[in-house]
C-alpha cells in the first residue's frame, strides 16, 4: 500500500479551527460590551498593586468584537464557505498579516502581555501565559502554515 501526501489535505481543519476561535471570541466581546461581567478580572493586564493597566470602554471592546468577526469572516472566504470580492493583495497576504499580528501578540510587549512579560504574579499574567499568549501563537501558527501549505 502506498501512502500519498497532499500538502493541502492536512490543513483542511485549519479553516475550522481558526473560524471557532475568532466567531467565539468574537462573541465574548460582546458579551463584554453589553455588560457581562464574566471573566472580565482575569482578561485586563494589572500592575502588581492590582490597578489596571488599560481600562477599555464599550466602543473599544466593541471594536475589538468587530475586528474578530471580520477575522472570521475572512477565514470563510480564504476556505471559499462564502463568497464575496475582496481585492487580492487582502486574498493574497491576509493569513500572513493575521499571523504575524497573533505572533505579535504571543511574544508581547515585554511588560504586561505576551510570553517575555516582566510583570508575572497577577491574575492576568498566570492566565495570559497559559492560555492567551498560547492561544494566540497557535492561531499565529495555524495562519501562517494555511498560507504556505493550504
């Protein structure tokens, strides 16, 4: 029996995997900006004296909600689930753009966020180093390769 490989077969979660992740936290945002409160302590960076770094109003978090749905968006046109014109270079380098913002991101600004943050001994930092920053190397990841390979 001969195996054959296709490098575009192994990437057909990829799309998947990405547009969950971007429609969910797209939806937490929301969630955010009408005024759940759920989470909301452990996701805004914090000095060690507890004071917040960054205090974002509705329209930030808004934003943000917004950014992440047409992040979605797009993944669904890249896998062609939907079709819409959108001009080439966005078709052409978008994935490459969304993984290096992610990679961004993961790596941080060297203070409050991302995996060489100074800060580590508040709420945020335990959860930004086990679960934000990896999350966002993975969709860094999944964004680039889809690129290359899909």
């Amino acid at each position: 029996m001969k195996l054959y490989y296709s490098p575009g077969a192994g990437f057909l979660a990829f799309p998947f995997i990405l547009a969950f992740i971007f429609f969910t936290l797209s939806a937490i945002h929301i969630y955010w900006g009408i005024g759940g409160r759920w989470g909301t302590e452990a996701v805004i960076p914090t000095t060690t004296e507890k004071q917040k770094s960054i205090m974002p109003g509705k329209l930030a978090t808004f934003g943000v909600a917004f950014g992440l749905f047409a992040l979605g968006i797009f993944i669904c046109l890249k896998a062609e689930w939907l079709t819409l014109s959108i001009p080439s270079f966005i078709s052409d380098y978008g994935l490459y753009a969304i993984g290096f913002v992610f990679l961004l991101r993961a790596i941080g600004e060297f203070k409050y966020v991302g995996f060489f943050k100074r800060i580590k001994n508040t709420k945020f930092a335990y959860y930004d180093t086990r679960y934000f920053s990896p999350l966002c190397l993975v969709v860094a990841m999944l964004s680039i390769a889809w690129g290359v390979y899909g």
